[in-house]
C-alpha cells in the first residue's frame, strides 16, 4: 500500500509543478524544468508499477486479475506514454494534469477498493500478449482522445477571443497534427488487437467475448470510418473529436463494460 502512497503523492507534486505554467501569463518564470518534472514523474510510475507488481504476480501465476488492477495498469501505461513525450512534444502539457488525476483515481479504487468485488480474467498464458496489447492500445486510443478534447478547447478559445492561459499552449495546428498521428497509431494498434484475439474469441465462444469483440470492432470501425474521412474528404474538428470520443467510449465498453454484467 505505501507503494501506491508515494505513487498519489509524486502523481500530485508533479501537477503542482505544472498547474502554474497553464494559469500563468509569465512563460518564463512559471515554465518547470523538463528534468525536473521527468523525473517526478518517473518516480510516480516507478512507485505505481511497485505497487502493481503482487497483482502482476497474480496475473502470470493464477491467471487472476480484477477491474481495478486492470484500470491501474492501463493508467500506468498511459502515464508513461505521456511522461515520455515530456521530453519532445510540448503540447502535452495541457495533458498531463488529466493524465495524473487518472491514474491518482486508479491507484485509488485499486489500492482501497476489496479485490474481491470484481473478478476480471481467468484465461490461459497465450492471452497474455493479447492482454498487454490491448492495455497498451487503449492508452494510444486514451491519449488521442485527450487531444481530440484539448483540440475543441483551444477552438472554443480561439473563437471566444479568451485566449487568456499560457503562451506556452500549443497552436491549433500543432495539436492537430500529433492528434492525427496518435488517432493513425491507435487504429494501427487496434487492429492488432483485434487479429490477436481472433483466435481466443473462436476457442472460447462466450457473452463476455461477444461483448468485447462486438464493441471493439465497433470502436475500430469508427476510428477507421474517421481516419479515412480526414485522408479523403478532408474531416478536421468538430466532427473528429466526436469520433474520437465515440470511439474511445466504445473502446472502455469493450474493455470494462462486459465486466460489470
């Protein structure tokens, strides 16, 4: 337990580090340093994998995981996606505050919540791969998603004249770009996923399985429906972000829903 502790605390001092650089008109005095803030939050994963590692354990041994424990991994995963992008991409700061608060409520329900509530997984060792593909798949589709929303954000902004917060906030433009680049690599991912879990899917012909494939593929197809609406008739906007967010809806329906039936 104290593992998740240190976790929630690193997760919260490095979004104190970052609040005053979104608030604040001042670039310079308020910008953190990249290091700094790296390694903050470095240490934030390091403590929320620790605390990770007896359900992991569980997992590799009894094949046994719950809800919580598996909504704590995606967040890690998601939390090291953008921690790594710190480093090279300066429109995720936006991002990171909802990125750690996600993971703060995981480590939560995870660390506090009875595992015994909810059983999650009782499959054999060849669904490991296909496990760890769909939890890194849904971070990519998570990320992209956040963009999607800090896209309609900065529009909304932009065209209330309101542009008030930091001028370290990316254009318009930026945002976009990496969005559509994040939005191609999780369908990319996806459809792996999906290929990957062909064949459990077959063996093993359940509800739960059903339910996953059914609302996954819809997921994919929406994705993919918008992906090529953006190549060929040139979509971009209002219309992208409520793809992204329908389909990351799906995506958590898929992955969590079925769960709780």
């Amino acid at each position: 337990m104290w593992f998740a502790v240190f976790s929630i605390l690193f997760y919260l001092i490095t979004v104190l580090m970052i609040a005053p650089l979104l608030t604040s008109t001042d670039n310079v005095q308020y910008r953190p340093k990249k290091t700094l803030l790296f390694l903050t939050a470095l240490l934030a994963i390091i403590f929320h994998v620790a605390s990770l590692y007896p359900s992991l354990q569980n997992l590799a041994e009894d094949h046994i995981f719950t809800l919580m424990q598996i909504g704590s991994l995606m967040s890690v995963s998601i939390a090291a996606l953008a921690t790594l992008a710190i480093l090279r991409v300066n429109s995720i700061w936006f991002l990171l505050p909802i990125v750690f608060a996600f993971s703060v409520l995981n480590l939560i329900l995870a660390t506090f919540m009875p595992s015994h509530i909810i059983q999650l997984l009782n499959q054999d060792s060849a669904m490991l791969f296909h496990i760890g593909l769909s939890i890194f798949t849904y971070a990519v589709c998570f990320i992209a998603t956040l963009y999607a929303i800090q896209i309609g954000w900065i529009d909304y902004r932009l065209k209330a004249k309101k542009m008030l917060f930091s001028p370290i906030m990316p254009s318009l433009l930026t945002v976009e770009r990496h969005f559509f680049k994040l939005f191609a690599l999780g369908e990319g991912f996806l459809t792996l996923t999906l290929i990957s879990g062909v064949y459990h899917s077959l063996s093993a012909l359940t509800t739960e399985n059903i339910h996953k494939a059914g609302f996954s593929f819809l997921a994919w197809l929406i994705f993919g429906i918008a992906l090529f609406g953006h190549w060929r008739l040139g979509w971009r906007g209002k219309r992208m972000i409520i793809y992204a967010i329908s389909g990351i809806i799906f995506l958590t329906i898929a992955y969590f829903g079925s769960r709780l039936i």
